[in-house]
C-alpha cells in the first residue's frame, strides 16, 4: 500500500460514532468491496493502493455519510453522518 486515509465518524452532534461501517467507495483503481469498524472513538484508518482521489463513506444506526479525499494528503477526514 502507498498511501493511508485516516479520519473520524461523528453523528450530528458532533460526537464520536464507535463501531460505524466505513469502506471505500470509489477510487482511481478498482477497490475492494470491504469494510471495517470505526474504533470506540470514532476513529479507523484506511490503506490505499496508490495516490489519487478516493471517496469513503460510513454508515451506522445514525444514519450515513460520506467525503472525498485526495491521497496523498494530511490531517484526519471527518465524515458526519446524516439521515
């Protein structure tokens, strides 16, 4: 892997969504139809296969959400699900 998408799942409210789906959607290459869970606090972290633009979405009893991200990159994504 080249590259690593790191970020965050909050509900509305701001607060922190633990065990949230969250997989990638699309990407310059094909990606894997997987996902994993958000930890206890909201956090997960994603490895990429090269740079470019990927969309990651997450999805919980709170609803769903998504964002774009631009590998290579900094910081931490939020992603803030919605109904």
């Amino acid at each position: 892997m080249t590259g690593r998408i790191r970020g965050i799942v909050l509900d509305a409210s701001g607060s922190p969504v633990p065990d949230a789906r969250v997989a990638l959607e699309a990407g310059p290459v094909p990606v894997p139809d997987v996902a994993l869970l958000s930890d206890g606090d909201g956090q997960f972290w994603l490895d990429v296969p090269q740079p470019g633009e990927y969309v990651v979405a997450a999805h919980a009893d709170d609803g769903s959400g998504r964002c774009t991200v631009t590998v290579p990159g900094g910081g931490v994504v939020r992603i803030v699900l919605g109904r």
